[in-house]
C-alpha cells in the first residue's frame, strides 16, 4: 500500500527518497504532499533502494523559492476564516486540478493539466448584491469620500472560491477591534475607511494607509499590522526590505491594496472609454464585419456602475466603404486635438497601472522579494483576473496595431504588467485562463428596508468565458510578426559574405577601435518606433510562454499553442479536411472556423524558372496581373512605403470579415509583401452569392500616398462584365480607387482593407443595375431584374462552375472547401435560381437588354445545363 502512496508523491514531483521519507512523518498522504511542496524535504537525496519510477524519464519539479519566513514560523498570515480546509478553494480558482489520464507514458511526457477546464463554453450566473456606500470625513485631508461596500469589493466575481477569499478579507478588515497579538489584554481600532475609502486618486490611498497601518497597543505598546493582527519585527521586514515600507508587510496588505487600486483603474478606465465613444462619430463600418465579443462598460441605469466584458448589442450599422457620387470631403480638423487629449488620458491610465504595479507579486524587484511577494494573498488573482482583466481585455482586442503604437505609452505599461503576472507562478496560469465576460445583467431594486436601513439593489450576473489574455496577445503577435515583415520591404536577400582578401583583412584590423563604423541603412524614426513596438510585443509573448513552461510544462503550452489563431504559409501547412456535418448548424460553424483559420496566409506567387532557360536577371517572375510593376520594384527600399504597408498587413492578418453569408480571403507573397491576390464570396441575398470574385493587388512606389493598383479576374478569359463597376477588361470602378467619382483616397488614413470592404458591400450588392450613373433611381424596375438575371447565369457559369472546374492559383483548397461546406446550401440557391430565370441568352454586358415576355423558369439558354453540371460537382465533392 505504502508503495502505491510513494509512487503519488512521485508523480507529483518528489524523488522517491523524498517521498519515503514524507511517509515516514506523515502517515497521509496529502499531508505529505503538502509538506513536500513547502520545501521540507528539498534537503533529501536518493539512495540505493529506492522506488523505481513509472518511467526511464527524469521527473524534474519546478523549485518552489523560499520565503523569508520559512525559517522561523512565528509569522501566520492567514486570513480569518480560512485554514487547511479551506485550501481545495484556494487551488480551485487556479484550475489546476482535473483528472489525469493514464497513458502509459512517462511523467515527463504527460501533461498534468489536460483534464483540466479551460473552455471558454463556461457559464455561470451570479447574484450581486449592491448597497448605497456609506461616507466618512477625513479629518487629514478635509474632505469626505465613500466607503467601498461589500457588494462593490467583490463586484465581478463568478467564481465560488475567489468569493469566500473576498468576503473573509472584507469582514476581517472591517472589524472595529483587532486584539494586540501580544496578549495583553488591550486591543487596537480598525477602521474602515483605513483599507477601503474611495479616495480621489492611488497615492493619497496610499499614503493613507501606510500611515494608518500600524498602530501601537495602548497597553504593551508592541507595534501591530491592523492587516493581519500580527506584531511588526524590524529584523523580518529588513530582510525583505531596506526600505521597512509598512504596506509589504503581509499578504493581506497586498490583497487590500489590488483590490483598492484595480477598482480605481476599473473606474478611470471606464469613464475614459465612455467619453471616448460618446466623443466619436457613429460606425461606418460594413455590417457584415466579423462579430467580436469586445468587452465594454455597460451604463445600467442612471449610477455610474459598469460591468466587466459586458457585450453591447450593436445598432445596425450603415454599409461600409465610401459611395460611388456626391461632393462630400472629410473633415479632418480637430484630428492633433483629439490625439493630444487621447495620449493625455493614456499617460493618466499608464500612470496609474505604474503605480499599482508595484504591488503586485514580484520575486523579481529590487532589493529582492518582500513577504507579500513570496506568501500571494488568495484574493490577488480574483483582483487581476476580474479587475485587471477588464482592462487588459479591451486594450488588447483594439485591431490596429498602428494605433496601439500611437498609444505606446499605455501599451507598453500593459505590456510590462503582462510579463510581471506571467513571472509569478501563483499568477502565471491567469494568462491561459479564459475571462469571464458579463453576457447579460437583470437589475431587481429591492424596497427599503423595515427596519430603516438603506436600500439595496441585486442583480443577476450572466457570465460566459471569453479569450484568455494569451489568446487575445497572441492576435497582435500575428499582427507584430506581419508588421516587421513588411518593414522589410522588397529587399533581396542578404547575400552570402564572400572571404575578405589578405588586404581586405588589414584594413579592418587598423580600423579596430578607431570609431569607424560601415554604413547603415537609415531608418526613419517612425519605421523605427514601430519596429521596436513590435519587437516588444513579441518579447512579452516569449516571455509568457518562457514562465507558463516552467510553471505548467511543456506539454500543458504545447496544448495552449494549437488552440491559438495562426497565420500559415502554404509551403508550411497541408490543408486540412473540414467536414461539414449533418445539420446546416454544423456546417455553418465548420465554415466559420475554417474561414478564421484560412482567410489570410503567406504562399509562394513566383513563377518557377525553367532550368534550360538563361535569364541574367535574377528577379523573378510572379503569377499576377501587376508581374512587370513588381519587377520593377525588386530590391527597392522605401522607408514611407514599408510602414505603410507593415501597418496595411498588421490589419489584414486579424481583421478581414469571415461570414457564412460572405468572406474575404487574402493570399500575400512570403518574399513580397507588396504581391497580393484577393479572393471575395459573393454575400447572401445578392446575384453575386456564393461566387468567387479574384482580385490581383500591387501596392505600388508612393502607397499609401496613393491607392494600391486593383485588377478584377474573374471575367471569362475578358468576356463578362459582372457589374457597372466591375468591366470585362478587370478594371474596377471605385471612388476609394480613383477611377469613380466620390470620395476618395486619403494618404496615410484610407487602407485596402476599406477596398476590400467597399467591393464586397457595395459593389457585389443586391441590385448591380442601380450602378450605372442615371439608373440610381430604377430599383425593382424590370430592366434591374433582367440585369440581375443576367449576372446569375455568369456567376454559375464562371464564379462557381469555372472556378470549381479549374481553380485558380492559390486558391484552389479556399474554393474546394467553401463549395464543400456549403454544397447543400448551394444546391438550394441553385434550383431557387433556376426557377427565377427568365428564360434569355447570356450577355456579355446586361445593360444592353430590351424587356420582353417570356416565360419565366423555361430556360433553353444553357443555365440549366450550368446549373445541373454546378449540382453534379457539389455531390462529388460531399464524398
């Protein structure tokens, strides 16, 4: 039986040496594992005899560092209520806890966490109770402030265990009496205005506590922590600390303090954000943008209360890109204003998340770890991950990564406090955690009380996991990465160093130490501030995953990677078979997730060089309509353009719209980042739907001063003119583009993302006809029918059964499995297509059709046989 009990311990890191010896002083197990995981055993070496492992794997157990006070257990800093019972609530909040499955395999190879509930499918429903706060004076500043109530400390919590941490700290610190630890006799006063006054900012918060923290016995006059009730020693606290700051005395101070600054964060950050979205002129964006579950404050009702993550029904939204007529111009005054007060409320939040990061647990600080930092509060990952999170959460699902360069101020403090929770290994699994959003609040105000009190109001909370904060970095890790790629430019590749000659090598050596340095290639300072905002980024990713190894393993960061978002190359990554399901439910949430994963990729759109062929010109050839254009760009550098498009390519990699009902997908040159080829599906409701529009993009010398060049290809081998806007020549008719009157580009504001947009909704829309000039005005007329007929048999003919036949380069698995997934979906539009057809021949250009009767849905113009051929291949490809 003991063996069964050593081979415990050993799996859960201890030698057999040590475990044996555990066992020996304590008889249970868990009381053993707890000794063992406290360090008590560290001292123990293996010896002959021992317990063979389950495996020839070497067992290797992250070292838990030792606190100051290991030495001498005088100390207790346990907070009232809580005790080894309590400790599986303790654990509960880190999930870290879940069946093992048994594989046969060593300890090393098996990943301890992979039972574990990490699932964003998560729910609970919370009842939150809120009281009308109380005020007191403050005789030292002269002003009056509220008290936190309860219901405010622990508002936003949905966890069970992190709420009684919460609730036993609230009820502890607000005793009026903490008896002298002495015992003595006499007793000292708390006060709650001391841990949870609402004061006007961090510092005097904290300058009040520090000074009211430590209170003499009027009796034996001992020095007390009103925190914990323990006594104060001088020789423990210079231990941790040169400096004897009262405030890291112990783990409740540390709590206290988390929880009093995150809720001014909360607050700060809440108010800024609604002043900044009542400020903003409304969206304009496309409505048939991807759906992003970002968190916002909420304004329930006329108090000034917000929820974490809650998810604001969006209003519909104007369609997206810039129209085909008028005279209005953008009013871009106001802009240097905005931007000036934007980076001032930046550099408030920064420097308040500076102000409170020194409190958070860090074995790292100067001067060394401090009790606090070793002995972590409970209530410290409830504070971050509800709190903290909030904030983190919004910052980090901002989709402009130039923006958040703008904004580097902010983003490098959010960065800097990343790296410092990750860093701690009682906080570093908060990274992989999903967040608890709010996903809807019911408000219920309760009547006055009976017996005079004031009222309270309860709310039921509805929350639902969302991303985790690694999940949400790793979104502008993809956008960093793709930023640097085209800071790179057109370059060619550095070439292969050839040997210096015998004179070559002496004059490098007299050069040495005489301050010559070889010419560099100069970088603007704003490609260079970029460059070192992504370098940062993709530091503190590297550095979070650096910790969550250590503390987790290989195998549970292992796991964390696959469920990652990540941009692919085609030379790298085969596809991968999606199948659609039974239900149409299904098939709609498989086309989602392939659509997420495909819709942007790197591949290779050079044209292979023969071998007999020779060619003094090394530049190669691309499989793309602007080849010569790009030719002529190999190798150039130019500083403008490269941010422009580091920044264009930042936006696509996470922002292009995935639908069932219309998505863009984007192919980029893994060497040319300026190469692009797009392909659109036609959006439901429209003559265009479940077609498949290809699109060759060059960025060009001067872009973003100008727009990129855009050639339509999907046209027939140049017969069909699918669209007023779209000619059989592949020009395409824009006012973003310059070729349409309108509004158009806007140097260094306009991207091709709105392009893209602007084609997909308004140029593959519901009534191609009204395009024309002069025909504005004719929606629902017979010619708009007839033109619209017309574009569905082209689309069958070229935009499905074409492209399905021979699938253009390199898209022909995108087109493969978007017909696949939604072959039964197309199979309907077909037929329903077939039975609106009038019955005409297919024109070239439509808008040369005289309206005559016929009878509809008696076809003998080739769609049905299309039609039939497109239903054949659909089956085909469901096999």
């Amino acid at each position: 039986m003991m063996e069964n009990e050593v081979q415990q311990l050993v799996e859960m890191g201890a030698t057999p040496a040590q475990a044996r010896a555990a066992l020996r002083q304590y008889k249970d197990v868990m009381q053993a594992a707890e000794r063992f995981f406290e360090g008590k055993f560290d001292h123990i070496k293996d010896g002959d005899g021992d317990v063979p492992m389950a495996s020839g794997s070497e067992v290797k157990r992250a070292t838990r560092p030792a606190t100051p006070e290991d030495e001498d257990d005088e100390m207790d800093y346990d907070v009232e209520g809580e005790g080894e019972d309590d400790e599986e609530d303790y654990v509960d909040y880190d999930s870290d806890f879940g069946e093992r499955m048994d594989t046969g395999k060593g300890i090393s190879d098996v990943d301890p966490y992979s039972g574990i509930f990490f699932s964003k499918d998560r729910r609970e429903e919370v009842i939150e109770v809120e009281e009308e706060p109380e005020s007191v004076i403050i005789h030292e500043i002269g002003e009056t402030i509220k008290l936190m109530t309860q219901g405010q400390w622990m508002k936003g919590c949905p966890e069970g265990g992190e709420q009684s941490f919460l609730f036993a700290l609230y009820s502890q610190l607000s005793e009026s009496c903490c008896p002298c630890p002495q015992d003595c006799g006499g007793s000292l006063t708390r006060k709650k205005s001391n841990f949870f006054g609402l004061f006007p900012d961090f510092n005097t918060y904290i300058d009040r506590l520090s000074k009211a923290v430590r209170q003499k016995c009027p009796r034996c006059h001992s020095e007390v922590c009103l925190a914990c009730g323990e006594p104060v020693s001088e020789d423990k606290t210079k231990r941790s600390t040169s400096t004897n700051d009262p405030l890291f005395h112990c783990s409740n101070l540390q709590g206290v303090i988390l929880g009093g600054g995150l809720s001014m964060l909360e607050q700060l950050f809440s108010e800024q954000t609604q002043e900044s979205s009542e400020s903003k002129e409304p969206s304009t964006r496309n409505k048939k943008r991807r759906k992003t579950d970002t968190p916002t404050a909420v304004d329930l009702d006329d108090d000034d209360d917000t929820y974490y993550g809650a998810n604001v029904p969006a209003g519909k939204k104007a369609k997206g890109g810039t129209g085909y007529a008028g005279d209005l111009k953008e009013d871009n005054s106001g802009q240097l204003e905005a931007l000036a007060a934007q980076r001032a409320k930046d550099q408030k939040i920064a420097d308040l998340l500076t102000a409170i990061r020194v409190y958070l647990p860090n074995l790292d600080r100067e001067g060394g770890g401090r009790t606090s930092d070793y002995m972590v509060h409970p209530t410290a990952l409830a504070h971050l991950r509800r709190r903290f999170n909030y904030v983190c959460s919004t910052l980090l699902r901002n989709d402009s990564l130039a923006d958040m360069s703008d904004r580097h101020a902010l983003y490098f403090e959010l960065l800097q406090w990343l790296e410092t929770i990750s860093n701690h290994e009682a906080l570093a699994s908060m990274m992989a955690m999903p967040i608890m959003a709010v996903a809807s609040v019911k408000v219920v105000t309760s009547k006055r009380p009976s017996n005079g009190n004031k009222s309270i109001r309860e709310r039921t909370i509805v929350y639902e996991g969302s991303s985790s904060p690694r999940e949400l970095l790793e979104g502008i890790a993809i956008q960093a990465q793709a930023a640097l790629k085209g800071l790179e430019g057109s370059k060619a590749p550095d070439a292969e160093p050839e040997e210096l000659t015998e004179e070559q090598k002496r004059m490098t050596t007299d050069m040495k130490g005489k301050g010559i340095e070889l010419p560099l290639q100069a970088v603007s300072d704003e490609n260079q501030k970029l460059m070192s905002f992504c370098q940062r980024i993709l530091a503190t990713v590297n550095a979070i995953d650096r910790s969550l190894r250590e503390t987790k393993g290989d195998a549970f960061v292992n796991r964390l990677h696959t469920s990652l978002p990540k941009i692919s190359t085609s030379s790298s990554s085969a596809p991968i078979r999606v199948d659609a399901g039974a239900t149409d439910e299904s098939a709609r949430k498989a086309y989602l997730e392939w659509a997420m994963r495909s819709r942007f990729e790197y591949c290779d759109l050079t044209v292979p060089q023969a071998e007999n062929t020779e060619d003094d010109d090394p530049t190669p050839h691309y499989k793309f309509y602007f080849n010569n254009e790009a030719r002529m760009l190999a190798n150039s550098d130019i500083p403008k353009r490269s941010l422009a498009i580091a920044k264009e390519l930042a936006i696509l990699t996470t922002n292009l719209p995935v639908a069932w009902d219309s998505s863009i997908f984007l192919r980029v040159d893994e060497s040319r980042v300026d190469v692009i080829k797009a392909l659109i599906t036609g959006p439901e409701g429209t003559p265009y739907y479940n077609g498949c529009y290809l699109f060759d993009i060059f960025l060009g010398p001067s872009y973003n001063s100008s727009p990129p060049s855009v050639k339509y290809m999907t046209t027939n081998g140049g017969k069909f003119r699918f669209n007023p806007n779209l000619y059989a020549d592949g020009k395409v008719c824009l006012s973003l583009l310059g070729t349409w009157q309108g509004p158009g580009w806007v140097s260094g504001k306009s991207t091709l993302l709105q392009v893209l947009i602007s084609i997909q909704s308004m140029i593959l829309c519901d009534e191609p006809y009204l395009n024309e000039p002069g025909w504005a005005s004719s929606g629902g007329t017979p010619q708009s029918r007839a033109y619209s007929a017309n574009v569905r048999r082209m689309v069958v003919n070229t935009a499905m059964l074409g492209n399905l036949k021979n699938p253009p380069e390199p898209f022909e698995d995108i087109i493969r499995t978007h017909f696949r997934l939604k072959a039964r979906s197309v199979s309907a539009q077909l037929d329903d297509w077939l039975k609106q057809d009038d019955g005409k021949a297919t024109m070239s250009d439509g808008a040369g059709y005289q309206v005559t009767k016929s009878g509809v849905g008696g076809s003998s113009n080739g769609f049905a046989k299309d039609v039939e051929e497109m239903k054949k291949l659909l089956k085909e490809l469901e096999q």
